[in-house]
C-alpha cells in the first residue's frame, strides 16, 4: 500500500510536470529559432487567458476606456462564445500579436546583442499585461472551456479494480498531459520534417546562411512567435483553469526556468523531460525528505535542482553543448 | 538572350546574363563602390580581384542583394532588378558562399545542402509532417540532386557528420553544395580558396571549373591568389579603392598598367 501510495504520488508529480512543460515549451521555440530569452512568454499565457475568458463570455474590450472617453457604459455584448470558437479567435489574435511585435519590436533590432532583445522582451511583458488589463479589467476570472468531465472517477474506478487501489489524479492534469503529448508530437514533427521547420532551425543557426538560400527572416520570426503565442495560449488554458485567469498567471514562467534549465534551452524533448523531472522530484521530495525538514519543500526544491544542474551540466540534459573553438 | 558575342574568348559564352550598370554604393560618408559597370555572361567564369578594402566583397553583397545601392541598376535576365531583400534575390536564382563560411553549424552537411532546396518543395504543410503524398515524392526528388552533388563534391564520407566539427577546407566545399543545390543561374563566390593549403587549393579550382563546365553555371568569385584566377577565370574586372580600373580577359587585364600599378605600388614606365 505504501508502495502504491509512492506510485500515486510518483504520477501525480509527473502529470503536474507537464503543465510546467507547456510553459517551458513557449520559451524554448523561441530560444531555439533567435537566441532570444523571451521574458513575455508567461505574460503571453496570462493574456491569452484572459482575452479567451472575454471572448468566451462576450465582454466588450476596453470597457473602462470607453466608458471614460464616451461615457457609454458597456460590458457585454450579451453573447457567449462557444469553447472551441473562442481558442480559435484567441489563436487568431496571438498571430495578430506576433506580426505586432515582429513589425514594432524585433525588426527595428535585427543584429542586435541577445541581451538588447532581452531587454526588449522584459518591456514586452510589462506592456502586455498593461494591456490585458486595459482591454479586460484586472478581475480574476474564471476559465471552464469545458473539458470533459469523469475522466478522473474512470482512472480511479478502473486502478481500484486492477490494483485495489484507487489513484486519484486530477482531471485537469490527466487533460494537460494528453494535450501536451499532441503538442509535443505536431512541434516535432513541425520542427523536423516540414520545409518551414528547417527554414526554422536555419535561421536559429545563421542569419546571414539562412538569408542566402532564401529564407525570409521576417516570415520565420512571426512564424515561430505566432507558434509560441499558441503554446502560451494552451498553457494560458490549463493553469487559468486550474488557479483562475489573474496576474499570477504571468508567474508560472519562473516555473519553467528551472525546468528549462534541467532540459535545456533548445531542446523540446528537454523541455518535456525536464518538466516532468522536477514534477515528480518535487513531489516525492516533499513525501520522503519533507517531513523530517518541516515541510514546504516544494517551494524551493526545482530551484536548487536548477543550481546543482548549473554547476555540473550547465548546457542541461539536452542542450546543445557550447563548444568555443580558440 | 542569345545575342552573339563579341569577346575575343577562347571559350563559347552565350548573351548577358546580369547586367551591372554605374553603381555607387556608400556607407554614411565612405564610398565603397564608385560608379561601377560590368557584365556577366552566360556561362562563364568571372573573376572580381583588387587589393584589399578595394569593394570587392561589397560588389559581391550588391550583387546577392544583402547591400543596396545608392546609384545604379541592376540587370538580370533582361529585366530590371528592384531594392531586393537577400532572401528574394536567392529566390531568383542566384547562390552565393561567404568570404567567413555561413553554414548552419548544428546540421548534419546533408541537411545543411539540403536546405540550398528548401525553395523548391512546394507540398503542402501537412504533407510534409505526415511525410505522405506529395511531400514524400518531392523529398526523395531533392534527396537525388543533392546526392548527386555530394558524390559531385567528392563528401560522400561526411555527409552525416555535423558541420561544425568539420576542417576548414571541408567547410568551403560544403558551403559551395549547399549554394550548387538551389540550381543557381549565377553562382557567386566569396574568395573560395582562401585559408586553404595548396592541395586544397587545387581541389577547389578543379571543382569550380567542373561546376561550369558540368552544369553550366555562370560563375562570378573574388579571388586573392592572382594565379588561380587567371588560370579560371574566362574574364576579370579589377578594381581599386571602389573604381573600376580594369576589365577584360586575364591577358589583356595583365598587361594593363593601372592594374599593375595598383597590384605593385609602384609604376614609373
């Protein structure tokens, strides 16, 4: 039974990994294709959270604005979009916002050091999250897209029946996983076999090349933010629905720092794997060690594993290994 | 595009492929490029040579579209050339390799040329990821012409080794397969031996002339070694300090004596 118990904690831990994943997973797409650290990239889940939640229940965006400039006080459009329509919309308008930040931002610094872009990003991320809340109010919302139900009484009925033992798993993290698992599967084999993805890992790789065998630049970077901007928008879904849509949304991107660390900052396969180590590290960490060091271990647990990995494989599992040549 | 020559070649070279009339190409107050005019034919292997700082490299960036010019027009194919970006100026059909090596480091030197034929797969995205239907027939299509060139090159044994891990020497040849792939109508080379022992050297020369010769690529290179470009090329413009100072066959361009004033320093005749 305790054994059992171990395992029930073992893939709780991992499926709470995957949502770390999806995070991660925004961060590395864009690492991979610039070298850039994108600082925004949790801000960007938080805004596709909450411009879902204003599409799904019909709010009018920018209310207070009108309201202050026109005196028309309007809310609503009193409608409500369907789930499915709604992630397309809001999927519309990450691609909306890509080519915004290629045409406004990135353009303007082509050639730039990556700490100049960095910078840029960090101004990014302040901007959008003035803008989410400008255009949908600073209220914590409620996110239910409608994922179906009872898939976490079946996984319990069904392991009480094999085992004797009922895990209990939590519906939304069963959800993120299988979505997770498409994710990852489209991105590969985007990244791997299409003619875009190699144009992709091109331009990672050099400009200057990438150019001379005719690649546009311009169309990969609004490309891959338009692809990191739907990573963030499923991230955006699952964490919204798990803690509500509010600002600490935009903080689940400290989350995947350490993750990016242990799997590398180009690897997909890394970002998965090291998602789902400090899940369950963290997790079984907090069941054996805990207790005898008072508890809350899961606060700084990935953190240190970050450390101990940045002293012993600074590249992460992963990564590609930077080899300077002298 | 066929009209007759009027060279005193030794070899057939057809029409005017590129036509490069007055251009002036100046960063801030610098002017790199004086008033320029040149051609380039069909077929045959043109050399740009001139001492170092002479514009060389930038004739070459102009020409790929990587620069553009303040003053002048650019001809190709019989038609005027706009401001192009350097992607759209590939798309047209002209290749080019780096005087520094630009290859993407991370790939394998299969995939590195097989991105010079990224232009040509046409199949629709999710034929591609699938790897079904048309994406599948096009990949093996391209798979063929880029094996073709690598047995070409003589790189059958590193065609799975990652590039960067690869010799200097080698870097070069790659980097002329990857341009040799998008079937370029000019080929435009970026000192192709420079750094690089006489043995391979020799290699280079042999492949540059068998790349024209074989496929009939127009060649234009910028060359140092003042012996193999008279050796290769079928015409040669000098230039100095962003002028034009020379043109012609290697003959006449060695016996030019503003040519050899600015190669020698000196020349009181």
């Amino acid at each position: 039974m305790e054994f059992l118990y171990a395992s029930e904690i073992l893939l709780n831990g991992l499926m709470a990994g995957v949502m770390y994943a999806l995070v991660a997973l925004g961060f590395v797409l864009i690492y991979k294709a610039s070298g850039v650290f994108n600082y925004a990239q949790g801000v960007m889940a938080l805004f596709a959270a909450m411009t879902l939640v204003g599409i799904m229940e019909g709010r009018v965006p920018f209310a207070h604005l009108i309201g202050a400039a026109f005196g028309v006080h309007v809310s609503s459009f009193g409608w409500t979009v369907p789930g499915l329509l709604a992630i397309l919309l809001t999927a519309l308008i990450m691609v909306g916002l890509a080519i915004a930040i290629e045409k406004l931002v990135l353009k303007h610094l082509v050639g730039q050091e990556p700490i100049i872009l960095f910078m840029a990003t960090i101004g990014l991320a302040w901007f959008l999250e003035g803008l989410g809340d400008v255009m949908w109010g600073a209220d914590v919302k409620v996110l239910d897209v409608g994922l179906p139900q009872g898939i976490s009484e079946t996984v319990e009925t069904l392991t009480n029946d094999w085992l004797g033992y009922g895990f209990f798993i939590d519906r939304l993290d069963i959800w993120a996983t299988v979505i997770a698992a498409a994710l990852v599967a489209a991105l590969v084999g985007f990244s791997q076999y299409t003619k875009q993805g190699r144009a992709m890992r091109a331009v990672a790789d050099d400009h200057q090349a990438a150019l001379s065998v005719g690649i546009s630049l311009q169309f990969i970077w609004i490309m891959v933010w338009s692809i990191a901007g739907f990573v963030a928008l499923v991230a955006g879904i699952m964490w919204g629905t798990k803690s509500g849509v509010q600002f600490s949304l935009s903080l689940i991107a400290l989350k995947a720092l350490p993750v990016l660390m242990l799997g590398g900052f180009t690897s997909i396969p890394g970002a998965i794997v090291g998602g789902l180590i400090i899940g369950m590290g963290e997790k079984l960490f907090e069941y054996f060690v805990g207790p005898m060091v008072g508890g809350a271990t899961e606060n700084w647990f990935a953190y240190v594993l970050a450390l101990i990995f940045l002293v012993f494989r600074p590249q992460g599992l992963f990564g590609e290994r930077i080899i300077e040549r002298v | 595009m066929t009209q007759a020559t009027t060279t005193p070649d030794s070899r057939q070279t057809g029409g005017v492929l590129m036509d490069l009339r007055n251009i002036t190409l100046r960063f801030g107050g610098v002017t790199a490029i004086k008033d320029i005019s040149f051609d380039i034919r069909e077929g045959e292997i043109r050399a740009i040579i001139g001492p170092n700082g002479a514009g060389k490299s930038s004739m070459l960036n102009v020409i790929s579209g990587f620069y553009v010019p303040q003053e002048g027009e650019i001809w190709f194919k019989g038609y005027r050339r706009g401001p192009m970006k350097p992607y759209e100026v590939a798309r047209l059909g002209i290749a080019r390799t780096f005087q520094n090596i630009a290859l993407f480091d991370g790939m394998s030197v299969l995939d590195n040329i097989m991105t010079g034929r990224l232009n040509m797969m046409k199949a629709p995205i999710w034929s591609q990821a699938l790897w079904w239907g048309r994406a599948e027939r096009e990949e093996v299509e391209n798979r063929e012409q880029v094996e073709k060139i690598i047995d070409f090159l003589e790189i059958q044994n590193i065609r799975k080794t990652p590039v960067g891990r690869l010799p200097y020497g080698l870097k070069k040849r790659v980097e002329l397969a990857r341009a040799l792939a998008a079937e370029p109508r000019i080929l435009l080379l970026d000192e192709p031996m420079a750094g690089m022992n006489v043995e391979e050297k020799e290699d280079m020369c042999r492949f540059i002339l068998d790349v024209n010769d074989e496929f009939g690529t127009t060649i234009a290179l910028i060359e140092h070694d003042m012996g193999v470009v008279m050796d290769l090329s079928d015409r040669v413009v000098v230039m100095d300090y962003g002028r034009k100072i020379g043109d012609g066959t290697p003959d006449e361009v060695r016996s030019n004596p503003e040519v050899i004033s600015a190669y020698l320093g000196v020349e009181h005749a």
